[in-house]
C-alpha cells in the first residue's frame, strides 16, 4: 500500500508538470511569437494532465501508460526545434526543463512499480 501511495505521488508531479506545460505558453510569453508551439504544449500538457490524472487514480494499472508519458515528455523535449525554428530561450528552455521533469517522473513511477511486482 505504501508504495502505491508512491507512485500516486509521483504521478500527481505528473499532473503539476503537464498543467504547467499546457500554460507554459501563456506564462513564458511565447504564445503570440510561436503559436503553433503553443497549441502543441497546450495538448501535449492537457494530456499529460489527464493521463497523470487516470494514472494516480489506479496506479496498480498504469505501467503502460508510463511509456506514453515517457514519450509525450521526449516530444516536449524536441518539439521547439521541430514545431517551430527559432523558438527563442524561454521557450527552449521551458520545454527541455518541463520534458525532462515529466521524463523523470514516468521512470521513477515505472520503477516503483516494477519494484512493487517484484517484491509482491
């Protein structure tokens, strides 16, 4: 029980990172320079949201998902150089540090659960 309850915390930093994500834009300022940037974390954070969301809800569930938010988090990462050129160093930097986070949240819940099969 324990440990769900750790993985339950994770996935909750799963939710803050992906809300902060889809409002990155707005909070940055790079809403009106790149707006194809914007529109591409406002769904790709509203996902990682909702997908945090279900994940906290039923983590004993979730090891699938975590390669989805894994990947959703690489896509983060990538996506000023590949949405947009020249997206500016808030922006970059934002989504690099956002990706990364969202990156290590998934591992980390992913691991917790690994370790709760094996010692169940």
């Amino acid at each position: 029980m324990l440990e769900t309850r750790g993985v339950a915390a994770v996935e909750e930093l799963v939710i803050l990172a992906g809300l902060w994500a889809a409002v990155s834009a707005w909070t940055v300022h790079f809403s009106a320079a790149k707006p194809e940037l914007a529109i591409s974390n406002l769904v790709v954070g509203l996902t990682i949201a909702a997908l945090g969301l279900c994940m906290s809800m039923a983590p004993e569930r979730s090891q699938d998902l975590n390669f989805v938010v894994l990947a959703l988090g690489v896509w983060l990462i990538i996506a000023p150089w590949v949405v947009s050129r020249d997206a500016g160093t808030g922006a970059i930097l934002s989504n690099v540090i956002t990706g990364a986070c969202v990156c290590l949240f998934a591992l980390t819940a992913g691991g917790l659960l690994m370790s709760k099969r094996r010692a169940g």
